[in-house]
C-alpha cells in the first residue's frame, strides 16, 4: 500500500471546494470571447475544458455507485479505445449544452461528489482499478481542478498561492509515489528533493507540481530525462 503520510494535515475535500469555487467564479464571469480561447490542453479551448469537468463528473458518479465497469463498457461500445478517446466521447456529449446551462449543471454536480466522497471519508469507492480509498480519490480530483484552473489561466488572490502550492506539493509527491514507487520523492521547505534511479535533485514544489501533471515547468534547465520521471502520466 502507498503510504500516504505526505496527506498528513491535508483536507482533501476542502481543496475540492476551493477550486470548485474558484473555477465556477471564472465559468460565470468571462466575456464570450474567452470561451474559445485555447489552453495547455493540445486540442481543446476552455469551453472544451468545461466539457471535460463534467463528463468526469459521470465518471466520479459511478465511482460512487459502484457502476465504474458498467461506465467502461458503455465507452467502449462507443468506440473508446483509451483515455484520449474517451475523453473526446465525453467532451463531444455536452458540446451542444448551452454554456451557462453547463456551468451550472457541472457546480451542482462536483459539489454533490465532494459532499459524498467526504461522507465515505474513511471508506472506498469503486474505481477502475477496484475499491480504492475514498479520501485518496479526493486528492487526485483536487490535483485535477487545481491543474485544469492553471490551464486556463484561471486567476487567483495571490495570498492564497503559497497554500495552494504546498498542500498540490503534497498530493503530488503522493500521487507519484502510488503511480511510481521506486521513485523518491521529499519535501524541504518549499523545495523538492527527487531521486529517480541515476537522477537527483531538487526543485522548486510549483515546478514540481506542474511535472507530475505532465505540464512545462518554469524552469527551462530540468530536462526531458527529468520530467519523464517525475511524471505519473508517463
């Protein structure tokens, strides 16, 4: 089993809330225009990104439902072959869905998920792998508002930025050891200190964060051999 001390102190559900929250202020707020704006997602405009959130809200439902394979066929006998082409399948389904009736369906929705995740706190739901833990799948839900609010460019009070990079610093480390155990990761202050078989270093936790994400650093010097690494896309 993964261990998951670097969770210690982190309220996996309130992140969900706050980046909720943050998200659905940028989603009823933004001039027309920005709907079509393109974002670090290769292909798809923030109008996309918003029919990707609540398409992975159909999936987080059957988590809770115990319907997860039931999901998977359906995909499947739609054409899906991988998570790229499912995820067009699910953008695709709510692309006709007037933008504001969307933004609203996906806010009632993602706050019902969190309030039910956080009421199995403690427990499992379904998932593609199996039973899996209900406050662990909070943490990777919260990783993915969190890094879909940066692909758009969705703007926030710099004081909350600090807070916001060290608890995503500590799911991160997480997420990659569950995908990637034989990679060592810890936490100095701010600071990531990584060993990946002959690679070793450390690096700021927002650059950190963004590599597990599978997104560019700021850092232009980290390198294609390190950010294969640290990814637990790849």
């Amino acid at each position: 089993m993964t261990d998951d001390r670097d969770l210690q102190g982190v309220d996996p559900y309130d992140a969900m809330d706050q980046e909720a929250e943050r998200l659905y202020r940028f989603f009823t707020t933004i001039d027309d225009a920005v709907w079509s704006r393109p974002t670090r997602c290769a292909g798809w405009d923030v109008r996309d990104l918003l029919g990707h959130l609540r398409a992975s809200e159909d999936y987080n439902r059957a988590s809770l439902d115990g319907r997860v394979q039931d999901l998977l066929v359906q995909f499947g006998e739609r054409g899906a072959t991988d998570l790229d082409s499912a995820n067009a399948l699910g953008i695709a389904d709510y692309a006709d869905v007037p933008t504001d009736a969307l933004a609203e369906d996906w806010h009632t929705v993602q706050a019902d998920t969190c309030k039910r995740l956080r009421e199995r706190d403690g427990g499992t739901i379904d998932s593609t792998v199996g039973e899996y833990s209900a406050r662990w799948q909070a943490c990777h839900l919260a990783a993915e508002l969190a890094t879909h609010a940066d692909d758009m460019a969705v703007p926030g009070p710099a004081n909350e930025e600090p807070a916001r990079t060290q608890w995503r610093a500590a799911m991160s480390r997480f997420m990659l050891k569950e995908v990637k155990p034989d990679v060592a990761v810890s936490s100095d202050g701010g600071t990531t200190t990584y060993r990946a078989g002959d690679l070793s270093g450390t690096m700021s936790d927002a650059d950190f964060v963004e590599l597990v994400m599978a997104r560019d650093p700021s850092d232009p010097t980290i390198g294609p051999d390190v950010r294969g690494a640290l990814s637990m896309m790849s």
